[in-house]
C-alpha cells in the first residue's frame, strides 16, 4: 500500500471511529485549502467540504446545479492536501440520475483523497424537488456498493432533503431515513429539523449515526444538547462561510455608507494569519498522524 493510500486509510477508520464515539463531534465545513488550514488547528477532529459554501466562493447561488463534479472535487482535493484530518465531501445528489452515475461519483470522490460523502434525494427541479422513494432508495444502494468496494472505509451518508426543500414532512423524513438505513448507508442525515422534538424523533426512529445541521438562528441547541438528543455527528454546513460573507457586507456596507473603516478593529491581525497559513512544524498537531 503506497503513503498516500496508507494515509487514506488512516483518515477513514479515524472517521469512522469517530461516530462511535461517545459524545457527538463537530465536523466544520472549510470552503477552501486556506479555512481548511485554519479549522485544523482550531482543533477540530475532521472536515467536511460545503457545496453552498464553494458555490459562493465560485460566485453562484447555490442549489442550481451550476457547480459540476470536477468542480466539487478538486476543490475537496485542495482541502485534502491541506489538512491531515479526515475530509468528507457535500457530493450534493450524486451528479447524475442514474444510480450508475452515483457509484461513479462515490469513486471520484475516493481518488480525490476522500474518505467519506453524503448523497442527497434531491433533484435540483423545481417542479420535483425530492426524488420519489423508490428511486432515492435504488442510488443510496449504488452508492453503498461503490463504496463496498474501496479498499478502505469510505462512508455514506444518506441525505433526506425534505425539509430543506420546503417539505416539513417528518413523518416522511423519518420513513426515508429508514430506507436509506435498510440500503446500507453509514450516517442518516436530515437538514433544516425545526427543534429538538424533530432531531430527536429522527435519532430514535434509526439506529445508524445521525447528522444534524446546525448554525441557524432559530435552532440554538449545543454540542450538550444535541448529543442527549442522540445526535453522533454535527455540521455547520455553510454557516462558517456566510458568517464570512458576513463579515464583508458590514464592511462594505460601512465604507459606502459611513466612509469609515471600523471594520478593520475586528479582522485578524495580518501576522496572525500568515502564522496560521504557514508551513506546519514537525512538532505541530497539525501533523500528528493520528486525527
């Protein structure tokens, strides 16, 4: 097995442990090599890339499709290179659809370095935006399969989309998790759950790892909290880049209207971030070899 494949290896059973652990673990979403770095040694035990955050960084809105496969993962090839931490990616709804083509993206995203992805039952169409049952069912098994056949633990997370397509149907929500569980995906994922009462009703309908979204304002649950609900795994999705996206609206919202530039006192120290965008030492966490 060559370093790279050794490593790869490294990443996903450190991945895959993570879920076992217990208490729930926060994976953060980097946009790009340079966060990727950042949220590495803010101590985070691994990533997971953002397909709305990179749309932004890419000047689309997201949620049109208009980010291709070969897009997605080079862009998760740089946060890869940039962190020794496990890297999961946002591989959105497989980028095609046929369950062919989802297996297909699963090994892409192998070769990229990955060591995990989730599939969403979305179709990115108005008209339809939740796939029917059957259909989503058919490509989460496609995509198990593909994964089956790695010669390293690459995990699957199953995505129901319904609440973040505008369907507050739980008890849909609830029998899709359940079908993707059945079709052998690792982690259950369902975003945009309102409140408690949903997160837990989710964790306690399967038995696979549950993901939960959060970074809304209207959803203020802690790490604490969601772990009692019974949640194994925690993302911010695109929450850190808007935070930034933020930050530079106020900005310039400051020059235009005011022509000032208060904004300044709360960016990073120009030395600070060359310190933490710098080469790692040896002796630096950042290069333990175990995550």
């Amino acid at each position: 097995m060559s370093k790279s494949a050794t490593d790869q290896y490294r990443r996903a059973v450190a991945f895959r442990k993570l879920h076992e652990g217990s208490e729930p673990f926060v994976v953060a979403n980097p946009w790009d090599a340079g966060t990727a770095r950042i949220l590495t040694r803010h101590g985070f035990r691994a990533l997971a890339t953002t397909g709305a955050g990179l749309s932004y960084a890419l000047g689309h809105a997201d949620g049109g499709n208009l980010v291709s496969r070969a897009e997605l993962l080079a862009n998760a090839e740089a946060i890869v290179a940039a962190t020794p931490l496990p890297v999961t990616a946002d591989l959105e709804s497989g980028f095609g659809d046929t369950p062919e083509e989802v297996a297909e993206t699963i090994r892409h995203a192998a070769a990229a370095g990955l060591v995990g992805g989730s599939v969403e039952d979305s179709t990115g169409r108005d008209e339809e935006p939740v796939r029917p049952l059957e259909e989503a069912v058919e490509r989460v098994a496609a995509a198990v399969a593909a994964a089956e056949e790695l010669d390293f633990p690459f995990t699957v997370t199953a995505r129901a989309e319904n609440f973040f397509q505008g369907r507050p149907d739980l008890p849909d929500t609830i029998r899709r998790l359940q079908a993707y569980e059945a079709a052998g995906a690792d982690v259950l994922y369902a975003p945009a759950l309102p409140d408690a009462d949903a997160i837990r009703a989710v964790c306690s309908a399967v038995t696979r790892p549950v993901n939960v979204l959060m970074g809304s304002p209207a959803l203020r649950l802690s790490v604490a909290e969601l772990g009692a609900l019974g949640v194994r795994r925690i993302s911010v999705g695109s929450a850190l880049s808007r935070a930034a996206l933020g930050a530079v609206v106020r900005a310039a919202t400051e020059i235009r209207d005011h022509g000032t530039f208060g904004f300044g006192a709360d960016a990073l120290p120009y030395p600070e971030v060359n310190a933490m965008l710098a080469p790692a030492h040896p002796a630096d966490p950042e290069n333990e070899t175990a995550p």
